[in-house]
C-alpha cells in the first residue's frame, strides 16, 4: 500500500498516511478538525514487505553479480549425448598429405573430421 503526505493548510500539521489507492483522500485534520488536510507532492514511498531480492544476493568475492548457469539443452531426443566436436587435424607432412597415425585413424578412431 502507498504511504502519502497529508498538510493541514490551516495549523501545518502534517502526517504521513499509510492508504489503499482506492481509500478516498482524508480532508479533515486530526490535529485542528478544520477541513484543510491537503495530500501533497512527494517522492513515492513504499514498503519493503517479506523475503525478497536484494542487491547483495548471490554475490561473489569480487563485488560483482556472478553469472546464471548454463541451462543444459531440452531432452526431446530420447537422451542421446550431442556430437563431439570434430578434433583437429595433425599438419600436413612437407608433401601436403597426412602421415603416420592419424592418417590411418589409429589415433582418434576414424570417428573425427579428419578421415
């Protein structure tokens, strides 16, 4: 609910007034009784209530917000791993073809983009 600022234009009373927006605005003063209690303009006020989100929560040591988690991807494939990325291929030999093992795919199994 909002906190409004309440001034008697009569006697200066003034009074901070915890209201609903739709409660209608007070017109009377509680200090005089004379009908001059006028809402004024001010900085909005509001209160703080429960558990909530603060700036100093989930804060690392260095001050700063820390980064979310990765989120991992949807299972719609029935838990099958993603393809590896293919690994690099060796340097050609002074040639300009592959030599030894990773041309026979002892190394990496013939499973990779170099075969």
């Amino acid at each position: 609910m909002p906190i409004y600022a309440y001034r008697c234009a009569a006697c200066g009373h003034s009074r901070d007034v915890l209201q609903k927006i739709s409660d209608p605005v007070l017109t009377v003063c509680p200090a005089c009784g004379v009908d001059q209690f006028q809402k004024q303009v001010t900085a909005a006020g509001f209160q703080l209530k429960g558990s909530g989100w603060y700036a100093t929560d989930f804060r690392n040591g260095g001050g700063t917000a820390a980064p979310a988690p990765a989120a991992a991807p949807a299972g719609g494939d029935g838990g099958a791993a993603a393809p590896a990325a293919p690994a690099a291929s060796p340097a050609p030999a002074a040639g300009g073809t592959s030599t030894g093992a990773a041309a026979s795919g002892a190394s990496c199994g013939g499973g990779c983009a170099c075969h």
